[in-house]
C-alpha cells in the first residue's frame, strides 16, 4: 500500500516592494505621494506601511518615506521614496505692449 506524505511548504521568502524613484509634487500641505507596490511567492494580500503615511504635512524641499511590505508570515521588505515638494507661486499679471 502507498503512503501519502502532505507537505506545508513554509514561506520564508521576503515579498518584494518597490518604491516610486521619486515624487514631485506642489504646495506644502497634505501630500498624497505615489504609494509603492509589493509582490510575493506566497500571498497575493501584502501590508504595506509608509512613514511618514499619505497625507502627511511636507515642508517645501526632499523629504525621504520609509516604506515597509509584510507578508502573512511576518517576512518583510523595505524601501525608501523620495518626495519633492515644490513651493507654488501666485501667478504674476504682465503687461504685454501690443
């Protein structure tokens, strides 16, 4: 008689994020930045985590997010997005002669 052998594979492969190169983005307020994507062998739903998270407060100038993708067997992978955020100016009015 055969005997039958039931193999749980355990996952202990990290899933893999990746994060936008960078972000330019306007004002200095609430910034909703491009968010990263994560994929893995396992599971097809990834936790990702972003600090500081969307629609945080940047100050004009590059700030850096850390970003953070966990599997559902606590594996976990990092990256880091830059973001930009460029001052807007108020549109000047110009005399043009004709």
């Amino acid at each position: 008689m055969a005997k039958i052998f039931y193999i749980s594979p355990t996952d202990q492969t990290s899933p893999i994020i990746t994060c936008p190169a960078y972000d330019f983005l306007s004002g200095n307020s609430s910034v909703n930045y491009t968010y990263p994507t994560a994929t893995d062998l396992f599971d097809t739903a990834i936790d990702i985590t972003c600090d500081p998270p969307k629609r945080s407060y940047f100050a004009v100038g590059f700030s850096n997010v850390t970003c953070e993708a966990t599997d559902d067997a606590g594996n976990t992978d990092m990256c880091v997005l830059t973001v930009f955020v460029g001052k807007l100016e108020p549109y000047a009015r110009v005399s043009i002669p004709l």
